[in-house]
C-alpha cells in the first residue's frame, strides 16, 4: 500500500512574489512589451498567464495578448491514457505572426507537454521567437527543453511529484512535494 506525504514549498505569498518577478524578467528580456503573446497552457497555465499579463500591465501599463492552449491531442501519450480526455479548446483570437510568444505552465517536468504546445502552435501562424515561463521546474528532461523564465526549481525524485494549487481553478494557491511510497 502506498502512503502519501506532503510538504508544503510555496504558499499564496511565494506564488505571488514568483510571477511578479517572472513578469519583470519578461519585461527586461523582451523591449517591446506590445509584441509579447502569452499562451498559458491548459489547466494551470492559463490562469498563471492571466496572472503574469495582469502584472505586466501594472508595470509598464501596456497590454499584451493572452490565449489558450489544449494540448490534449498533440500529446504522445493521449492514446495510453487511462481517462478520456477532457477537452477544453484553444483560445488564440490574435494573430501570432512576428510575436514574442510565451509559453506559460505550471511545471517543467518531461519537456513533453511544451513539445506538444509546440506541435499545436504551428497550426496558428510563426512567433518570431518563442519563450518558456513556468511556476517550478521539477528537472527529468526527456527532450531537450529548458524554461527561460522560473519561479522555482524544484528537483524532485522517483516516487515525488509536484503538486500546484491555483485559486482559479482549486480555491488555493500552494505548491506542494508529494512522497508516495510503499507502506511497510
């Protein structure tokens, strides 16, 4: 039988402070604030996007773009999974040629999802450039990606997993480590 415990990383105050600095570094690496598209990818993505564009327009007083992405069918693992697969749609009403595309998501993991992120956006038109921002990077890269903006780093070990709580979609923020292992 396995036995889960949890600790607590990050609380609401933490997550907070990580996407305001996140949103300055975006704002220092990109100058032209006006060509900045954030994409946050679904579930947790999204609202983390959200979050960063708010901050961003309290900065610089400018708005950026923001969209959405399902990356469900462009996974390679969407047919080995176990659920059926809940799709929520895509959310990209701007245009994204020549942009400064961000990626946002929750963790940094495989690399697997941002490949698959990737794979759907070429269906939209071509970013001049895009960027990667996540909230924690857990390491265990399975493709060769890296973020450019991160919360935190978090590295993780077999057995350990990540867990992010958003108040948008959990009516919490927290980050928290989860250790399964078996009971003996």
């Amino acid at each position: 039988m396995l036995k889960t415990k949890q600790k607590l990383i990050l609380g609401h105050s933490d997550i907070d402070r990580k996407i305001i600095r996140i949103s300055h570094e975006i704002i220092e690496k990109n100058i032209n604030v006006e060509d900045i598209f954030l994409v946050g990818i679904l579930s947790r993505g999204e609202p983390l996007a959200k979050r960063i564009q708010s901050k961003i327009k309290k900065i610089t007083n400018q708005d950026v773009s923001l969209g959405s992405l399902d990356i469900t069918f462009h996974r390679d693992d969407f047919r080995e999974r176990l659920v059926v697969p809940q799709v929520k749609g895509t959310s990209i009403d701007d245009d994204i040629n020549d942009k400064v595309l961000i990626l946002v998501d929750d963790v940094l993991y495989t690399g697997r999802t941002i490949r698959a992120a990737m794979d759907e956006l070429n269906s939209f038109g071509r970013p001049s450039k895009i960027q990667l921002a996540v909230l924690v990077d857990r390491g265990h890269r399975e493709v060769p990606i890296r973020a450019d903006f991160v919360g935190a780093n978090i590295p993780t070990h077999e057995g350990e997993h990540v867990k992010v709580e958003l108040k948008e979609i959990d009516k919490t923020d927290s980050v928290s480590l989860l250790n399964h292992r078996a009971n003996k």
